[in-house]
C-alpha cells in the first residue's frame, strides 16, 4: 500500500510543468488620422423656384428666370468653393 501511494506521487510529482511566461509585450500606439471636411450650410443647398407667368409677361418671365439662374449658379459656386476642403486642426 505504501509503494502505490509512493509511486502515486511520484508519477504526481513527474506531471508538474515549469511555467515559464515571456513578459507582457509593450503594446503599440497607432495614430488614427481623423479627416473632418467643412459642413455645407443648408442655404446653399436650398431648392431654387422656377418663374412662369402668363405670355403677356414674358418678357417679366424671362428676366425672373435668368436672376433665378444667376443665384442659383452663384450657390453652386460657392458650394464648389468648400467642397472637399478639410477643417483646420484646433490644436
């Protein structure tokens, strides 16, 4: 009986491992770039109206219309002015 549990333990004390753990490793700082783009202001981007009137005011008509196509050109450009330009930094 005593040579089982000696052997018992033996075999116990052969199963041990030597637990040897590599040191944490030092994680790695990344630095995500973050691209902020300039907001449209919603004027810009209102809807323009289209004049129509009778045929005894065409010539009314056609002077609406133009002025209606000069400001809506003149939107237009100023969206193109700020599209795709990025934020400044603040820091």
């Amino acid at each position: 009986m005593r040579i089982t549990v000696l052997l018992f333990i033996v075999c116990l004390a052969g199963c041990t491992k030597d637990v040897r753990q590599a040191p944490p490793a030092v994680p790695e700082v990344i630095y995500v770039e973050q691209v902020l783009y300039v907001p449209i202001d919603p004027s810009l981007t209102k809807r323009c109206t289209v004049a129509m009137g009778p045929l005894e005011q065409i010539p009314q008509v056609a002077r609406d219309r133009r002025k209606q196509l000069e400001t809506c050109n003149a939107q237009l450009e100023a969206i193109e002015s700020i599209q795709g330009t990025l934020v400044k930094d603040s820091q």
